[in-house]
C-alpha cells in the first residue's frame, strides 16, 4: 500500500491530483490545509478526501508514508514539511510527482507561451477518437472540473501541458522543468508573457533548458515562425531530432474554414491562423507515437473546443 500525503491539499491542481492519484489501486490518501474553498470543498467531499480539521498537523506526518506532495505555495516554515524532513520521507513538489507517476511512459510536454491548452486537448481529443489510451494532465486552473489530471497503470503515453511558472515559493525551477518529455512540442515564445520578472533572454533561457532536459533521442516539434525557437532549434544535443511545423495549407469558402491534405479538404471548427498552427503542432506529436496523418485527419474536425475532450 501507497500512503502518501498532500500538504495543501484545496488549491485546485493538489486536489486534482489527489482525486487522480485516489482512482489507482494499493494508494491510500491524506491531506491537510488551513482552509479549502469550493469547488475543492465538495469534490475532496466526494471523493472521500477532505480533511476533518483545517490546519497543519505534523503528528500526522510518520514514517510510514510512501511520499509527502507540497502544493504550489508551501513554503519552508511549513510545521509538516519540517517534519517531514526530520524524518527523512519523500518529499515531492506538484510537478516532481507528476514526473514520478509517469516515469516509466512516454511523455510528451506542450510548452509555450500561448496555444499550450488547446495544443495539448487537441492531442488528447485524437487520442481519445482513435482510442488510445493516455494519462493526462492539463493545467487549467479556471475550470472547475476535478478530471483535468489522469493517472493510471495500464495507459503507456502521458501528455501533459508546460507550465513555466516557478514550482513553488521553495523550488524556483520552472514546473515544466521537471516532465522530462520524450515528445516536446513548443508553440512559441513572446516578449510580453515573460514569467516572474524574467528578462526575455531569461525567459527564453528557460525554455532551452527544457529542451535539454529531454530524454535521450527527444523529438523537439517547433513552430518555425518563431526567431526564438529557430535559434534554440540549431543549438540542441546531438541525440535531440528537430520537426518544424508551421500554418498549414488551407482555405476558407462560404465562412468555413477547410485544411489542404493529400487526404482530401478537411474541415475544421477554426479559421483562426494561430489555431491552424495549434492543429498541425498537434498532427505531429500524434505522428511521433504511431498515428498517421490519415487517422488524425479522420477525427480532427470533431474538435470544436477543449470542452470535447473529456466527455
């Protein structure tokens, strides 16, 4: 059995996990915090979850947990972290045990400035119409649905979407930094969504980081529109493989908007360039794990919207 438990656990990605994490066999949870708002009240409720009392308890913490999760805004004077230190347990941030629970699956990471949540449903949209199974974590902290995570044994491919804010005020290290993606699909960069402060040259810093934090033999999927990630794209490992995609071929008649394929007019929901750009970063991510262009043309124009993802 899997004891592990969630400090802060109200904030909406620790409760999603939670709930996630919950689904698995041979895992038994707990968690705390000072206070949990809705929706994270009644759906830790739900899910048998929600802790008796609010506040911190370090006699909670002992050696016979498996693993300690920090939520984003845990900090060092935290009376269960400090004993979890003193205990020596496992300890690990939100995107650390993301990684972990993935370790051993094929992980493909959509970072970006922009276009990051739609890139990633889209795939997972594919995946789900041509039935392929697939862990999931989308960081979409406004919705207040409790399925934006999945977690399970049996699926062999995660898709997650990059955040690049900061991990917590105790780990400075962008969240993304830690997913080790085999499969890294990178939208863009732009000036005015610099994170925490950073300089542009830092912040395009971060995102070459994560691109040699790919596993070996990575596949890097990149919008070749963007000077920034054209010139990370000429400076990676060795072993790292480049695709470049860009705006796809296409028209538009009678205010419908239709793809150009060797397959024939495709027609799809969007006639926005940037969501036809999201689309193609899409169409090869899904290339790279055995899904033809046929299949994904087969399904794509189902796609109205993230909301068709998780029906």
């Amino acid at each position: 059995m899997h004891r592990v438990h969630f400090i802060a656990i109200g904030s909406s990605a620790m409760y999603s996990l939670a709930i996630a994490i919950s689904k698995k066999q041979s895992f038994e949870l707990t968690g705390s915090d000072i206070e949990i708002f809705e929706p994270a009240r009644s759906k830790l409720q739900k899910n048998g979850l929600l802790p008796e009392k609010m506040g911190w308890f370090p006699e909670h913490i002992h050696k016979g947990l498996s693993a300690v999760i920090l939520g984003m805004d845990v900090t060092e004077d935290n009376p269960e972290l400090i004993r979890a230190k003193e205990l020596k347990l496992k300890i690990y941030s939100f995107p650390e045990y993301i990684f972990e629970q993935t370790r051993s699956k094929t992980r493909i990471v959509v970072a970006g400035s922009y276009g990051k949540t739609t890139t990633t449903s889209i795939i997972l949209f594919v995946l789900k119409k041509l039935k392929i199974d697939a862990d999931y974590m989308i960081d979409n902290q406004t919705n207040s649905s409790d399925n934006f995570i999945k977690l399970t044994y049996e699926s062999r491919i995660a898709v997650f979407e990059g955040d690049e804010n900061i991990t917590s005020p105790i780990d400075s290290r962008p969240k993304y930094h830690h997913y080790k993606p085999h499969i890294a699909v990178l939208t863009g960069i732009e000036a005015e969504k610099t994170k925490e402060n950073l300089s542009l040259e830092n912040y395009v810093e971060q995102f070459r980081k994560f691109v040699d934090l790919m596993e070996v033999q990575g596949r890097m999927i990149y919008f070749d529109g963007d000077k920034n990630l054209n010139e990370i794209a000429t400076k990676l490992r060795r072993d790292i493989v480049p695709f470049a995609y860009h705006t796809p071929a296409h028209k538009i008649l009678n205010g419908n908007t239709f793809l150009l394929t060797r397959y024939g007019d495709v027609a799809v929901k969007f006639s926005e360039e940037y969501n036809l750009q999201n689309i193609d970063a899409a169409r090869m991510a899904c290339r790279q794990i055995g899904v033809t262009d046929e299949q994904f043309y087969s399904v794509i124009s189902e796609f109205t919207g993230m909301q068709t993802t998780f029906l």
